[in-house]
C-alpha cells in the first residue's frame, strides 16, 4: 500500500487528475522544504507525501530541484549526500541580505566556541576552555542543550564534535572531514568579505 488511509486531504486527493495529484505532490515537497529550514531526507519527504516509494520520493524532490533551476530565482534546491534535499538561499545573494534576519541563532561569543568546535574536532572540551576563556563551559552547555554539539567522556575530559542536526542546520555535510573542507571554505569567504575597503 503506497498511500496512507489517514491523511486529511485523501478524499481531494482522490478527486485529482493524476496530473493534478502530481502537481499537489511536488507542492507538498515544497512546502515541506521551505518550512523545514534544513534538509530533509527520504524518509521526511516520504511521510509527508503519504507514501513509503523512496524512489517516488526522489523523483519529485529531484523534478523540482530542477524547476527552481529553470525559474532562476535567488532561491535552489539541493540534493546533498545520503539522498537529502534543501531549498535554500543562492550563495551569492546571502551576504547581500543577511543582515535582514531577525535574529541570530546564537550570539557571537556562543558561534565563536560552536566554530572551533566544528573546524576543530573532534577536540576536548579542556582545550575548547583554553583557547576561548572559561565563559566557554557556559557556551558549551548552551550547544549542547541546542543539539547542536554532542560530548563524550575521553579520559578525564570531554570530547566535543557537532551533531547531525548541526551539519542540517546550517546546510554542512555530515561527513567531518568534508565539513571541515565546507568550514574552511566559508571562513575564507567572510574574511574576504570583512576586508575594509
């Protein structure tokens, strides 16, 4: 059985062309994307469009990656490792907007001890301590009731590495050491863009 019986809009549904109910699908997706804020994956996509199809699921993630690629708009969906997908903002139109977004996800001294932690780890959180003050225990502890970092005991320390809801939520592989690559890449962007003119 692909459809689910309980979904509150089976009965429109059923109304449908299938035209029409592709379309309907492919604005699910959308929606599910946009209000996500993060990828998502197979599986997410699958339970919003009512259906365990992987494939069916892919095909209409990948069939409006390629329409947004066709409007040429500032806005892109796309497809990341282990079958994740995102609708994001183009790069080269964040730094033009950035300054728009209402509020941070975190303040500065917080991003600055969650940036080490990403380009550093994994790394203890003794030497996290060492290089960012001892207001870091406090920022630590904030990172981790975020989700954002997770610790595991290594001796008498702690070792410190961010989370797959981290890589998520600012659009990063979750593979280390190719975030890691992706980190360095965007810190060398924003020193360029933070050169005095």
């Amino acid at each position: 059985m692909e459809e689910s019986s309980n979904r509150p809009s089976d009965d429109a549904a059923t109304q449908l062309t299938p035209e029409q109910r592709d379309i309907h699908r492919l604005k699910l997706v959308e929606a599910a994307l946009y209000v996500a804020g993060r990828p998502l994956s197979l599986n997410e996509l699958c339970s919003v469009l009512g259906t365990r199809s992987k494939i069916k699921a892919a095909s209409l993630a990948k069939r409006l990656m390629q329409e947004y690629a066709a409007r040429n708009t500032a806005l892109e969906i796309l497809e990341l490792k282990d079958e994740r997908y995102v609708l994001q903002l183009k790069a080269e139109f964040t730094p033009l907007v950035k300054r728009l977004v209402n509020r941070p996800l975190l303040s500065v001294g917080p991003l600055k001890t969650l940036a080490y932690i990403a380009y550093r780890q994994p790394v203890s959180q003794k030497r996290v301590v060492e290089v960012r003050g001892q207001h870091a225990y406090g920022h630590i502890k904030l990172l981790k009731d975020m989700g954002l970092v997770a610790a595991v005991r290594n001796g008498r320390t702690m070792a410190l590495r961010t989370t797959d809801y981290f890589a998520d939520y600012f659009g990063l592989s979750q593979d280390i050491a190719v975030m890691k690559r992706e980190l360095k890449r965007v810190f060398g962007e924003a020193d360029k863009t933070e050169q005095p003119l």
